[in-house]
C-alpha cells in the first residue's frame, strides 16, 4: 500500500514538475544570461531585438495591426553595416527575455543613428510610447514598457552618484558597476498606489490638472520613504479628499512606466458612509466627486478620449483597460452588482 502511495505522489510530483518546467527553466536561464557576461555575449549573436530611438519603440504596421517586430542578429548586422557600425553595437543592448524555446530577446537602442534609414530599411517607424502602449497586442504592452523603462534607467545612470566615475553596464543590463567604488546599482522603479475609495454604494473619482478633459481616475500617490503600501493609502486619501480609511484591499500591482518606472499597486479602500463628505486638496487635484454605480456603468462604455457637449463641458470618462486604475473600478462595479440587495 506504502510503495502505491508513494509512485502515486511520484507520478504527482512528476507532473508538477512537467506543468512547471517550461517557465522554471525559462527563468533560470534568464538568470544565467543576467550572471555570466560571455554567455550572454553569446546568446546576443542568437537573438533577436526590439529596436528604439531615443526611447520610442519600432513598431510595424501589418494591416490594422501594429506589431512588434523582432529584428534577428543578422538583421542588425546588416543595418549597423549600412552606417558603418560593427556588430559590437549590439553589446549596447538589454536582456528583456527569451521565448520557451530559450531565443533570447533583447532592447536595443539607436537613437545614435539616423532614424529614417532605419525605418526604411525595416518598413516600419519609431511610434512615442504613449501611443504605441495602446496600439499593440495586449501582450507586447507590458514588454514594451518594460524594455523602454530599462533602457531609460541605464541612459540616466551612467554616472557613479559616489566617485563620479562612468559606470559600465554588465552585458545583460541587469545591473551597473563603478569599478572604481565597487558600487553595483540595480534598475529601480518607484511604488506608487492607486486608490479606489468607495462608501459602500458610491466610489470616489479624481481629477488631476495634467488629465486629459473629461477623464476621471482613481486618486494616486508614491510611497514616502519608510512607508509601507497601507500607510500610503491611508495618507493620500486623507491628504487628497480629507477622508479617512476604514479597511482596505489589495487588488493587482502593474509596471508603469510614465512619468519614470513605477511599480502601481492597486487597492480598494472603503470609507465610513456617515464620513463621506470630500474636502478636496486643490493643490493636488481639480475635481474629485462620488459616482453611483448607474453613472460608472455609462462612464465605461464609453470611449477614452475627450467628446465636448454642446454646453462646452466634457463627458466623464475614464482611464483605457491597459491602466489598472480601469481594472480597479470594473472589479467596483462587479462587486456591486454580485451583492444581494
Ligand atoms: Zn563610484
């Protein structure tokens, strides 16, 4: 009985293992990559590359679709031929990933030479973040943003903040060292919460200045040193709405890479109905009011983008699907519709 037991939880583990292997093994090799500089030098002249200029990313448009291209190394070779470059440029580039297969996938950017050529050459063109973001495949958004958010970093931190001292990049870019203060620095990026502030039958939207006419978020704050995820909920709904939180929620976290590399933490925070009253931070925000939940189900159907009324004044609207401010007020509206009356 013991010995069926025991090939059972084999056969069991086994399969663990075989669901997991794919990705486990993705990532230790990724790992690799980011620990030995010649394999990855090696795994360079393999992969293939998502091409940038000055931070904006090489997309091409394939009927209504805009991909992503991935430029092979030969590729790249022969475009570097064209301005008189070595294949060393490709150094210049940052891991971003690799397939299951294990074809490594790089950054690169080339804001050095001349963007039309480039964008002649490989029929496509170099699109601002901000509105490719919006335009690709779901799934090459994230990698997008990831990419651009690496290769910015590594743009900004060229310099040692001790020796002043140039840093050099290893040839993943995973870190940067100064070999002269044997400081290593690693890519960081910056919390910031995304608070979805409800009184149990409304939720609570926000204007900042810079938005767009008519758009309407769920409040945001960076995280103050020191401060945990909590605290900072607590603190910018106070400090911004003058509203105190009962209980709150984590929901889902998403890389952002505007205005610089943020790791957004989204949560859901719930306020005394009695204490609803909003006293609104005009130093902040411009505009922060409750929504029912008949006026937020409009709102969402709703296009993103500004549509002017007759009167000059703006429909509500909120943030596309890629935000996860978006996510926050759909799972709301799921919330209050699934309770019982
Ligand atoms: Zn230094």
């Amino acid at each position: 009985m013991a010995a069926i037991h025991q090939a059972v939880s084999r056969r069991a583990s086994f399969l663990v293992c075989r669901l997991h292997s794919t990705y486990v093994r993705k990532m230790r090799y990724l790992n690799e990559l980011k620990e030995d500089d010649s394999l990855c030098r090696q795994a360079q002249t393999a992969g293939t590359f998502c091409l940038f200029h000055n931070l904006s990313p090489f997309l091409q448009k394939v009927g209504k679709k805009y991909l992503v291209p991935q430029i092979s190394a030969a590729e790249m070779k022969r475009i570097l031929e064209i301005f008189k470059e070595t294949e060393q440029w490709i150094e210049k580039s940052v891991l971003i990933g690799c397939s299951d297969e294990h074809t490594p996938h790089f950054a690169l950017e080339l804001g050095a030479l001349e963007k039309s050529v480039i964008e002649s050459e490989l029929k496509g063109s170099f699109t601002d973040l901000r509105k490719a973001l919006f335009v690709v495949d779901e799934k090459d958004s994230p990698l997008l943003a990831s990419a651009q958010a690496l290769l910015r970093w590594h743009a900004s931190h060229q310099y040692c903040s001790k020796s002043g001292q140039p840093t050099q990049k290893n040839v993943a870019g995973s870190k940067r060292v100064c070999h002269a203060s044997g400081v290593i620095y690693y890519p960081q990026m910056s919390p910031v919460v995304v608070t979805l502030v409800s009184d149990g039958s409304r939720c609570l939207l926000a204007r900042q200045p810079s938005f767009p006419q008519g758009m309407y978020s769920a409040l945001s704050g960076f995280c103050d040193m020191g401060e945990n995820v909590e605290e900072t909920v607590r603190r910018e709904v106070a400090e911004e709405v003058g509203l105190e939180v009962e209980s709150l929620q984590y929901s889902a976290s998403q890389h952002w890479p505007f205005p610089s590399s943020c790791l957004m933490i989204a949560c859901h925070a719930l306020v005394r109905p009695q204490q609803a009253e909003i006293s609104m931070n005009s130093l902040e925000l411009e505009e922060a009011r409750w929504f029912g939940l008949e006026e937020i189900v409009e709102c969402l159907k709703r296009a993103p983008g500004s549509s002017k009324q007759e009167n000059g004044s703006f429909l509500p609207w909120f943030p596309p699907k890629q935000a996860i401010a978006h996510q926050l007020i759909c799972e709301w509206v799921k919330q209050q519709t699934s309770q019982p009356a």
